[in-house]
C-alpha cells in the first residue's frame, strides 16, 4: 500500500516537472517571435552578406504596432521604420588589413508569411546614400536604413501586406580594394 502511494507520488511529481517544461519551451517559442538580435554584421571582401530584419519585431522594438503607409498613421501605428546595422570588414588573410574599399548596401528583397514577393511596397533610404568607405579590420561602420511603405492600390495587393509577417532582406557587400 505504502510503495503504491509512493509511485502516485512520483508519478505526479513527474507530470509537473513535464508540464512545466512543456509551458517553459511554449512560452520561450512564442518570446522568439517578438525578439530582436543586435550584433555586428560582418563582411568579407567580394563577399555579399545578407542580413534579414523581421518588420513586426523592428516595429514592435520601436514601441509601436505596425508600419503603416503615410498618411495613415494613428495610435500605435508608425509610418517609417528605422534599423541601424553595425558593419565590420575581416581581413581574409588574401588581403591585408588597413585597406580601404566601398560598402555598399541595399535592399534586395521583402517576402510575406506566405513567401510572396512584397519589395514592390517598400522604400529604403540609407545614410550616405547606402555607399560608405569601409577599412578592412579597422573601426565599424554604421549603416541607419529608414524603411517607408506605399500604399497598396487595390484590395489584392492590400491583403498581400495586411496583418502578414513580414521580412526584409538587406545585402552588404565590399568591393575588391586596388589599394
């Protein structure tokens, strides 16, 4: 009867242990969804890195709810959103450090949840014009992206954007030094 009870005992220990992480790993998965990464991007030469940025999770970092078309902002809602990349050159042993080059930088892609192409609706201005004098294992450069919207012009093209996950997809590439 004892040894009974104890088995009880544990096996309802054990389904809290195991719900607890059932909810912990649900919980962290829904968490994922709303996070932001900061870090240093980090190129080589002649190489094209790409980076891409969650629209829901930039916006939601910059205390709003959605990137709206001018125009129609109101509460909750912005109408430019505003990403700052940091950019390192590596030295690749091929080349040596101290070099100085161009960075270039762009907006190369935008896809819905449903992984339809939605660049068409997206603007992207970029400090210095998204071209910047980069040293190769010398000091970061930082790169400030601001991103507009147009506004769709029918209802297909409005449902191709409303209430969808959105990311954008940046390119950063060092062109081969002469120096």
């Amino acid at each position: 009867m004892r040894q009974k009870s104890l088995v009880i005992g544990l096996l309802v220990v054990l389904a809290f242990l195991v719900s607890g992480f059932t909810y912990a790993f649900w919980a962290a998965g829904i968490a994922a969804d709303d996070a932001t990464q900061v870090g240093t991007i980090q190129v080589g030469t002649g190489n094209i890195v790409t980076s891409t940025v969650s629209v829901g999770a930039a916006v939601n970092s910059q205390g709003a709810n959605a990137l709206v078309p001018a125009g129609f902002a109101e509460s909750g809602k912005i109408t430019s959103l505003t990403l700052t990349f940091t950019v390192s050159w590596a030295s690749t042993g091929l080349d040596a450090s101290g070099l100085t080059s161009t960075l270039l930088v762009d907006l190369i892609g935008a896809l819905n949840e449903d992984d339809e192409d939605v660049l068409a609706f997206f603007n992207a201005s970029f400090n210095l014009g998204g071209s910047y004098t980069i040293v190769s294992d010398g000091s970061n450069v930082t790169v400030i992206a601001t991103i507009t919207m147009d506004e769709p012009a029918n209802q297909a093209e409005y449902l191709l954007l409303a209430g969808q996950l959105i990311e954008l997809e940046f390119s950063f590439e060092v062109a081969a030094s002469n120096s």
